[in-house]
C-alpha cells in the first residue's frame, strides 16, 4: 500500500512538473511573438507608406532612405529573435 501512494505521488510530482514546463513553454512563446509582432508591424507600415509615395521620388529620397533603413533594423532585430529561439531550443 505505501508503495503505491509513493507511485501515486511520484506520478502526480511528473504531472505536475509537465505542466509546470507546458506553462512556461507557453509563456515564452508569447512572449517571443509579441517581441516579433512589433518590428513585423513596422516593416508592414513602413512597406504601405512606400507602396502609397509618387513614383517619382527618387530611391536616395530621404523619407525613402529612412524608412528602408528603418525596415532593415526590424528585419534584423527579427532575425535575431528567431536566431536566439533557434539556439534555445538546442
């Protein structure tokens, strides 16, 4: 009989350690995606502002120049996210 109370209580210690895992497994996700949703946000603005400009502005315009250089950095901030998650997961 003690061995399977201490069965019972080994299994309900893995149970809970799994979802304890499950839990924060779901935790960094969202956190991860909220991290990424914001520069994936600016690339969208920023590639609809420059859909919207005259097709006459010339590339090495200002505004153009900012924004493609603003769309690189989210890019590479993204980038870098996914890289960290990638090795995390190693």
């Amino acid at each position: 009989r003690d061995d399977a109370l201490r069965a019972r209580g080994r299994e309900r210690a893995r149970r809970g350690a799994a979802e304890a895992a499950r839990l924060e497994r779901s935790r960094l996700l969202r956190m991860v995606m909220h991290d990424l949703r914001s520069p994936l946000l600016s690339i969208s603005n920023m590639s609809a502002t420059l859909t919207a400009i005259d097709p006459t502005t010339a590339v090495g315009d200002g505004e153009v120049v900012e924004m493609v250089g603003a769309m690189a950095t989210c890019s590479e901030l993204m980038e870098h996210i996914v890289s960290d998650m990638l090795d995390f997961e190693r």
